[in-house]
C-alpha cells in the first residue's frame, strides 16, 4: 500500500490570508502586537477518507476597534467561501461554521472570531518531499 502525506494547511492558509490581507498573521499573539492581525489556531480534523482530510481552523480577527475587527472577519469569509486554491494548493469544500463573533480578550484589544474548513487531498510520499538523511 503507497504511503502518502498531507500538505500542511495550517502554512497554506496562513500564507494565503497574508496574501489577501496583507496584515500580519501567525499562529501566535506576537510579542509586539500590531494594531491589526490575525491568528490561526488548528481546530480539529476529521479524515474523510484515506485520501482525503477536512481540517478546521479558528480565525481571530485583531483591531483597534470593535468595528474594524468584524469587517476584517467578515471580508475574509466572504474571500474563503469561493476560494479554489491557498498558495498554489488545491483545496476543496471550503466553508465557515458562521459569521465572526466577538471575544473580548483581558488585553481590552478588540478580538472577533470564526472557524473555517476545508478539505485537502494527499499525494505519494515518494517525490512529494525532501527527507533529511538518518545517518544510516
């Protein structure tokens, strides 16, 4: 039975909402907060099949202001609804669980919310990535 790996979807939509923002994005708070960003967190997946996964994401939508952080995450709902590819990348079925939703953080910096899935297909691990040498 072929072996076979899954592209990383967490870097595929991160670079893709880099790309259609052009606002910082990570998987993390930075250290020095922008004024605006947003963070990817995974969410969970499900595997469809052998070939196939669905992953899911939480988006958090930073600003300045409460108003600022629904229209970021609503602007980047309405992208991922018809989006085909992230960086290059086939993806299919993509769709968000609901509209973005507030979630006040201790920091008092404006912070909306929303989930996100898709679903990735696999390729041979033959050729589909470097390995590093064991030393064997």
């Amino acid at each position: 039975m072929e072996t076979l790996v899954f592209p990383d979807g967490k870097a595929l939509l991160i670079a893709w909402l880099k790309q259609l923002t052009g606002l910082t994005v990570a998987s993390a708070v930075p250290r020095t907060r922008p004024d605006e960003f947003i963070k990817v967190q995974d969410a969970g997946m499900q595997r469809v099949d052998r070939h196939i996964r669905e992953l899911s994401f939480t988006l958090e939508f930073w600003a300045k202001a409460t108003t600022r952080a629904y229209g970021i995450g609503a602007a980047v709902l309405a992208y991922f609804e018809s989006v085909d590819a992230l960086d290059g990348v086939t993806v299919y079925r993509p769709r968000d669980w609901g509209p973005p939703v507030e979630l006040p953080d201790e920091s008092g910096q404006p912070r909306y919310t929303a989930t996100v899935s898709f679903r990735l297909k696999s390729s041979p691990l033959s050729g589909a990535f470097f390995l590093p040498e064991t030393g064997r």
